[in-house]
C-alpha cells in the first residue's frame, strides 16, 4: 500500500462507495410514479429488468441509467481525488455491495448487473463497452437479461485481462462471481428452462 494512502482511504472510499450505490433507485422511482413497491411484482427486484414489468420503458430506461450511473460518478470521482488506482476499484466495489445490500431495505436490493456495467464503464472504458456489447448482443439473440449478464460478467474480466488492465481483471473477476452468486435463483430457471423473457409481465 503507497505510504501516501493509508488504509483509512481505503475504507472511506468503500463505505461512501456503498452508501451511493445503495440508493435504490428502481424502488424510488416506481413508487413516485404511483405504481407501489416494485419488489412486490414480477421477480421482486428493483433493477430496471423488473421496473420494466410493470410496461414503463421509459422508468426501466430511468432506473438502468442511474443504477449505472451511480456506480460510474463513484469510479471518476475518486480517479479525480487520488492517484492511487486501487482506490476508484475500491470505491466501484463499494457502490456494488450497497445496490445489492442496502442498508436502507434490509440489505435486500438488486443484482447490480448495470451498476456493475457502470463502474466497468468508468474504471476501464473499452471493457465497459464490450461487456456492454456482450449484454445486447445475448439479449439480442436469447432475450433473456438474465442470460445476458451472466455472459457479459463472465467474459468481462477475460476482456480486461487481454486488453492490459490486471487491476480490473481482478475486480471484474470478483464482481462476475459475486453477480453469478446473486443470480443463482435465475440460473436454476434457465437450466429448467423457466427464465422469463425480456419484456415479460411474469
């Protein structure tokens, strides 16, 4: 660790990290538009895959945004502040932990699919876009999001291992296991082939 950054940086960025992605946007917004608790339809989670259940593509396309974006302002804010490289992983890691256990709803949130896309965006642009890419060209082809993201977090840290950035192989590593292990309910429906489409109500 540099002498320079000692580890309360560390920790500072981790937990302002997992306050920021803790803000549930999913939920906020779906309740302001006076559709209720997003958590009690479809899948019960409030990323957009399931705001986009209740037919408001343009509160999916809202909430997909700002979970994303949540995890990217976290990245370049701390890429402004410091120098050290790990610190922007830390606090990306951070804003991932608090979108899918947020203090405020129990430590029961999303899966962070696009607030993972988010921070990859920002720590490492061209792995951002072509995990990106991974997702649309799957959904595309498959039209399950599920499926989609479970692709796109698997080859993601391959991407960032042969593109030159070790440091995000290693975090995209870590996030691709944690979004495997969050994902778990829905990949035993695509074994069972159960795993509801884009798009569906259900």
């Amino acid at each position: 660790m540099p002498a320079d950054f000692p580890l309360w940086l560390y920790v500072a960025a981790l937990a302002g990290g997992y306050l920021a992605g803790s803000i549930p946007f999913g939920l906020v917004l779906t309740k302001l538009a006076g559709l209720g608790d997003i958590r009690s339809i479809g899948s019960g989670n409030i990323g957009a895959t399931n705001v986009l259940r209740t037919g408001r593509k343009g509160l999916a396309a809202a909430t997909l945004l700002l979970d994303g974006g949540k995890g990217a302002i976290i990245v370049v804010a701390l890429k402004l502040l410091t120098n050290d490289p790990l610190v922007p992983l830390i606090g990306g890691f951070g804003a991932i932990l608090g979108h899918n256990f947020p203090v405020w709803l129990k430590f029961k949130g999303g899966k962070g699919v696009a607030t993972t896309f988010g921070v990859m965006i920002a720590a490492a642009p061209i792995i951002g876009v072509m995990a990106c890419a991974t997702w649309i060209i799957v959904a595309a082809i498959a039209r399950i999001s599920s499926l989609s993201a479970l692709v796109a977090l698997a080859l993601a840290p391959i991407y960032a291992y042969f593109f030159g950035y070790p440091n995000e192989a290693i975090e995209f590593a870590a996030l691709g296991i944690l979004g495997w292990i969050r994902h778990a309910s829905n990949l035993q429906r695509l074994l069972r082939g159960e795993e509801p489409r884009i798009g569906a109500k259900k």
